[in-house]
C-alpha cells in the first residue's frame, strides 16, 4: 500500500498546472484502501497524469453508484463512479471516487485507458449515466428497446422487459451502416452458432475471407445479479455466484465470501482456507478443460474433447460426494465452508490429481505437437504485453505475453505464500501460448492439490460466530437456542459494518473482483462483479480485424468467454 505523502505529492505534482486545487481534493483510506474524491472535470487531467506516470498500469474496473437511499460520507451527489487502479510494479490499489448530480454527465477516459470502453458502457445501460466523448456510447448489457436503468434504486427488481425484434448487422465506427454497394460480404456468427453456445453475437463485415471489421452484441444471458444482490441477505448471494462462471462455480462462491468476511474482519479457519484452495484448483483444472477441448472440438479435434470431459465429470462426482451438487455447488459459507469434507474425501482427490497427471500427458501428447493444431494456433492473435494491458487482460491470456503476474503469488492469501508452485508463462500472445500456459497451470494445481491433501490443517471448517454462522441442523433440532439462533440469523441476516472494499482472487481466467458497498443492513447496498473474461472480450472486435473467418472462431476460443460472468 503506497503511503499518503505519496499521494498527496502525486496530485499536487498532478494539478499544478491546471485550475483544480489539490489540498481541497480528500484523501481516505478504508479497510486498508487508498480512496482518492474528486471533482468530474478533473477526471481527464487526473487519469492523463496517472498514465504518464506507468505507476498504476491497470484500469480494473469502473462501477456505478446509486447514492439516493446511502449518502457516502464525502459525495453528497446521486450518483458515483467509481475507478479501481492497479500497479504491477507494487500491487498495490487505488480507489477513485467521483460524485454525478442526476444531470451532470463525466468525460470517458476511453482515449486513456482502453479497458475503460465497456466497464462506462455498462454503467450508462445501468445507471444512465452519460460520458461525454465515448466512441460508442450505447446499450451494453440490456436490449436496444429497454426503458430505464435498471440499477437505480428506483428501478423495481421485478420489472422485466421482453424483446421483441433483433437489431441489423452495425459497427462501432463511422460508418455504421453496412453499404449496398460494397462488395463487401456482412456476416452473422451467432448467437446461434456452435461456437458461440447461444450467447454470443459476433458481426463481421467480411473482404473475402477476410475480416474487415466487426462488432459484438452481448447480454443474451443478461440476470442482472448485481440487482439481486440488493434484495438478497449476503448468504443468499452465495447461490447466484455460482451462476457466473459455471464453469468453475466454487471460485466464484470463494471470491464473494471472501470480500464480505474482510469487510466483516473475520479471518476463517486455517482447516477452510486449504479446502477453499483445493476447490478452487480443482474449479481451474476443469475450467481449463472447459476452455481446450472446447477451443480444440472448435478447429475438429473431437478426440481431445472427449478425453478431457472424461476427467471433468470425474472432479464433478468429487463435488457432489462433498455436498450433493455438481455444476454449482454453494460450497463456501461467509466464515469457512458449509460442512466437513466425507471420509476418505481427500484421498480420493489425491488419486483423481494421479489420473489427471497421465490426462494432462496425453492430451500434450494429442495436441503439442500436432501439425494441425500448431498451424491453426501458432503466430494467430498475437498480442503484447502492453496491448493487453490497456484492455485489461490477466489471467493466462496476459501471462501468455510474458507477463508474470498472478494474485496467488503475487498478493497471496489463504497459505497459497507456503506452497510449492510456479507461475507458468508464455512469450507471445498467441493462441498457442495460450494453450500451452493453460496446460502448464493444470499440472501447477495438482501440485497445490497434493500438498494440501497430504497436509491438511486440524480444527474446524468454520467459525462458531452465532452472528455470521448458521448453527448445524443437529444443534438446530436438539436445542432452542440453536433454533432461534437459525431463525434471527435467517430473517434479520448478518449485519455489515456501513464500509466499502474491493476484493479479488486469481480466477481460472484471470482477476475476480467484487466491489461491495454496505449501508450496514443484512443485503449488500452494491454489489459490483469484475468479471475476467469482460474486459478480455471488449478487445475482440479489434483482435479479429484482418484476420480469417476461420480463425475468429479460434481466437473465440482461446479467450474462454464464458457468458454468464459476461453478461451476469
């Protein structure tokens, strides 16, 4: 955490030559957190100033705020955006905070940070809050024909709205409109389309084979969780967190808790930090599974898929022997897990991590060195390291560039500082690189797995707090102070110190943040997901320009959308 003098000559040296006054500008920290207030036409000059700067790298994320039912302590607006920074070079965060009247509209920063394209986008589709020089401001997440926005707090959270017609073929540029004289082919590649699972709309304009341009048009799979959130107690959010990435549901259930027991400042028990890893390193493996043979059966290795999901039904059967579930699980509690793992539990994970040894080596030996899929994926959507910045890549996309950077390491939490592991990275960018650290990353986590299993801490799965946690069922039906205890907890719900934090974990596919707002009540006052795969995807329609129809759907792929994160 870089200190206040640092900060405070950091804006003094940012707004020296402009009209703002930095002494009037408030610095406060929250749980640790940096969190810097100012005004909306000192945005540009600000962000300008960070990125000359190369200290904090990473635009994050950007959240809107509904302030009309919770006064922030420094924002008397209606409304707040609100910017996460990240540094690469410290790991360390920075918060920026700035306060909307219900007219008042922001400058994007799009021309600063790239990544910052869909995460206004979203907030003007859900809070209506406009951005003044955007290059696309339109509707992200809901359809063209909805009225309203849906997260204002006056917007009932019962109110659908149906869609009745699709939008044509358009682009986010100039020229919008396809022309009838062109030679120009236009192209619909989903949402019904094999590789693109019902979810996906990807629009090209096509010059022969080739991409000339293209656009994309999500929210097929569009809940609007985040909404929810607000109606539900925090231990009711746990289920809906298992439907954004389904692909690997514990992670997400982990990442939630984990954000609301740092605001609650509990610490879970050593016994439920190392079962909270195994599953997530088991929810890896399988995502990356997911993201192979599904990338593999795309470009006609269908070998290799039914080889891979061999060993993903097999994690699965682990899930529902510990809990009775097997896609989403609900297996994390806010204060450790719901329950001890079953007998012989681990050493049945210790003999899956030997049968996924010898899969990992057969499908390296199906897919490394196979002239096909090396010809399809080798020197095809390349990227750097500084183009995936600005879009806000992590996870193996970015180490695929080189980049060596991954939270379990490099901002480590529950024990992952004392395991043996290694970050495996790439060179390139390319889909072939991306392959490869994806294949390196399974084998790192039945490493992790291992150890674990074969060290497994003493004590409890859980803290006995009788504010946080619920009683077991035997206590429940044996005693009636156990009974009323389940009964206050579910109706009233934990009760939240009124506190804000971000919080995030190393994803399958990259940082998981969750943005959690709390006006001290039993459901979250906001509650903002930074989705992995949303920043990744908003680069798609640049990545495909100029390249193969064919090869969209491999670079599709590689990027491992998984939509119900996407859209949520």
């Amino acid at each position: 955490m870089i200190s206040k003098p640092i900060l405070k000559n950091l804006l003094s040296e940012c707004f020296e030559n402009t009209d703002s006054d930095s002494e009037k500008i408030v610095i406060a920290e929250e749980l640790g957190q940096w969190i810097i207030y100012i005004s909306a036409n000192q945005v540009v000059d600000f962000f300008t100033y960070i990125k000359k700067q190369e200290r904090f790298d990473f635009l994050m994320n950007i959240s809107g705020v509904d302030y009309s039912k919770k006064a922030d302590t420094k924002i008397t607006q209606k409304f707040g955006v609100v910017y996460e920074l990240f540094s690469s070079l410290d790991m360390s965060r920075l918060r920026i905070k700035v306060g909307l009247s219900e007219s008042e509209k922001i400058p994007s920063i799009t021309n600063i940070f790239k990544s910052a394209n869909w995460f206004e986008r979203e907030i003007y589709d859900m809070f209506g809050i406009v951005f003044t020089d955007h290059p696309y401001l339109h509707r992200l997440l809901t359809h063209h024909q909805f009225k309203g926005h849906p997260l204002r707090k006056d917007y009932p959270a019962d109110y659908n709205q149906a869609c009745t017609e699709s939008l044509p073929i358009h682009f986010a540029d100039d020229k919008k409109d396809l022309d009838p004289n062109s030679s120009m082919v236009p192209l619909n590649i989903g949402p019904s389309h094999p590789a693109t699972h019902g979810t996906l709309r990807v629009m090209c304009e096509l010059d022969g084979e080739k991409v000339n341009r293209a656009n994309v048009e999500i929210g097929y799979l569009h809940r609007c969780f985040e909404k929810m959130a607000e109606t539900h107690p925090y231990n009711q959010v746990i289920p809906y967190t298992d439907r954004l990435n389904y692909c690997s549901a514990p992670i997400n259930n982990v990442a939630y808790c984990k954000t609301v027991e740092k605001l609650l400042g509990v610490t879970v028990p050593l016994k439920a930090q190392a079962m909270r890893i195994i599953l997530m390193e088991l929810s890896r493996i399988i995502d990356h599974i997911v993201c192979v043979a599904a990338n593999a059966v795309d470009l006609g290795a269908l070998t290799g898929f039914f080889h891979l999901f061999t060993y993903r039904e097999k994690v699965y059967s682990l899930f529902e022997k510990l809990c009775g579930a097997r896609l989403t699980v609900s297996l994390t509690r806010i204060g450790g897990m719901a329950q001890e793992a079953p007998d012989n539990w681990l050493k049945e994970v210790l003999e899956f991590c030997k049968d996924m040894s010898k899969g990992v080596d057969e499908i390296d030996q199906l897919l490394t060195g196979n002239k096909i899929w090396i010809n399809r994926t080798r020197n095809v959507g390349n990227i750097s390291s500084k183009e995936a910045i600005e879009w806000g890549y992590t996870g193996p996309l970015l180490r695929a560039t080189g980049m060596n950077l991954d939270l379990r390491k490099d901002t480590p939490y529950y024990g992952y500082e004392t395991l043996d592991f290694n970050i495996p990275v790439g060179s390139t960018g390319d889909l072939y690189d991306r392959y490869l650290v994806r294949l390196a990353e399974m084998r790192e986590s039945l490493k992790i797995i291992t150890q674990l299993c074969k060290s497994m801490p003493s004590g409890d799965y859980t803290i006995r707090d009788k504010s946080i946690v619920l009683p077991e069922k035997k206590d429940v039906y044996g005693n009636i102070e156990s009974l009323m205890n389940h009964f206050m907890l579910v109706i009233k719900g934990i009760k939240n110190k009124p506190l804000e934090i971000y919080d995030s974990v190393e994803a399958a596919n990259g940082e998981l943040g969750f943005y959690l707002i709390s006006d001290g009540s039993a459901c979250p006052y906001r509650l903002k997901v930074r989705p992995p795969c949303f920043a990744i995807y908003q680069s798609f329609p640049e990545r495909i320009k100029g390249v193969q129809v064919a090869d969209v759907i491999a670079i599709l792929g590689s990027m491992n959308v998984i939509a119900g994160e996407l859209d949520r």
